[in-house]
C-alpha cells in the first residue's frame, strides 16, 4: 500500500450507503483514495447504483451453486484487476472464507453496528435495547477469519436514549457509521498501523 493513497476494493450486499458517503469523502479529496471497483453478490444491492451514480466499475457476482471458496476466487479475480490495495465491506451479509481473509491479510476492513467486543453478530440494535446499555455505537475493525473479532481501528459512541425503538436507534447509529467509516478508512490509510496481537501500533507519516 502507498502511504499516503490506496485504491479500493469496496464488496456490499445491501443498501451501500457508506459506499456514497465514502465515495464523497474521496471526490472532495478528503479521502486518501480511490474506489477501484464494487462488487455485490445481490444483482438489486443498492451499491450499484451509487457506483454507477459515481461512474465506478461495479458488478454483480452470482454465488448461485458456488462453495465460498470458489465465490471468494471470483472476488479475488476481479479486485486483483483492479489493482485493491485495500478492501472494504460496506452491509456485506456473507462470512468471508479464510482464502480470502489470508490472501488480503490485515487489509480488509468491516464496520459493525456496535461497541465491539460488545453485541457481535447479527441485529446488534436489538441486542443493545435488550441488554439495557446506555451508549453504544459503531466499529470499524481488521477483518479476521472470525465473525466482528478483528483488531480495533476506529469506534464513535452513540447514546442508546429511554424511548428508542429498533428503527431510531439503528437510523442514529446509521448516521454515525457515515462519518466514522470514511475516518477510519483515512486513518488507516495514512496511519499504517503495525499490527500487533489486537493492537495497532500507527506509524508517522515520512515527510
């Protein structure tokens, strides 16, 4: 990866709505980077259409009748072309195979709807209203070949208040995710942190 630039290799299922917000970040030249291409395993993935509204390379990959390595190899196909230094999901709901998570080793990033190690897994908005907590929030983490584990690079609280819903906290929650990926992303970029165990040691910019 260069120091101070990347390209990237955004892969989504859903909405893709931090892919816009991570888009907008890199065309106002806030954002170290460049979104090489997308890639979805829905064909109605909203990431799509905000590639396209962006003039980005994007494709569906059907995972129809596929293992997930020999999905994975698809993947890895098309980011390797497009020359991704650095991964991204954005919403994607399949769990990556250890091909994939060693052959990008420690350059695979997640955002997760919650205050890990707190609340991993799936419905993470329901599982902080159940618990009862007063904050939680949003995490953007190393992807490793376990589920919401990897190390920490990024988190930003959001307050869980009396009258939340399910709908109201995951919209606020939402709403942080905008502002705290394409962050991440940037630190991450300039920082290259050393990773250590669960630790990230980030190194100073060469001047």
């Amino acid at each position: 990866m260069k120091p101070s630039s990347a390209t990237l290799g955004v892969i989504s299922s859903g909405r893709g709505e931090n892919l816009r917000y991570i888009l907008q970040e890199e065309r106002s030249c806030r954002l170290p980077a460049r979104v090489g291409i997308v890639l979805t395993d829905q064909p109605d993935a909203g990431a799509l259409k905000i590639a396209k509204e962006f003039c980005v390379p994007a494709h569906f990959i059907d995972p129809t009748h596929l293992s997930r390595e020999e999905y994975d190899q698809l993947l890895i196909a098309q980011l390797e072309a497009k020359g991704a230094e650095l991964v991204i999901l954005t919403g994607y709901m399949r769990i990556l195979s250890p091909l994939f998570v060693r052959h990008y080793k420690d350059r695979i990033l997640n955002i997760h709807p919650a205050l890990l190690p707190s609340f991993r897994g799936m419905d993470a908005f329901s599982q902080a209203l159940a618990y009862g907590v007063k904050w939680t929030g949003t995490t953007v983490h190393i992807v490793d070949e376990d589920v919401d584990h990897g190390p920490i690079v990024y988190q930003r609280p959001v307050p869980v208040l009396e009258n939340d819903t399910h709908d109201s906290l995951k919209a606020r929650i939402q709403r942080a995710e905008y502002k705290a990926y394409p962050k991440a992303i940037k630190m991450f970029i300039e920082g290259r942190p050393e990773i250590l165990g669960r630790k990230l040691v980030w190194q100073r910019e060469e001047k």
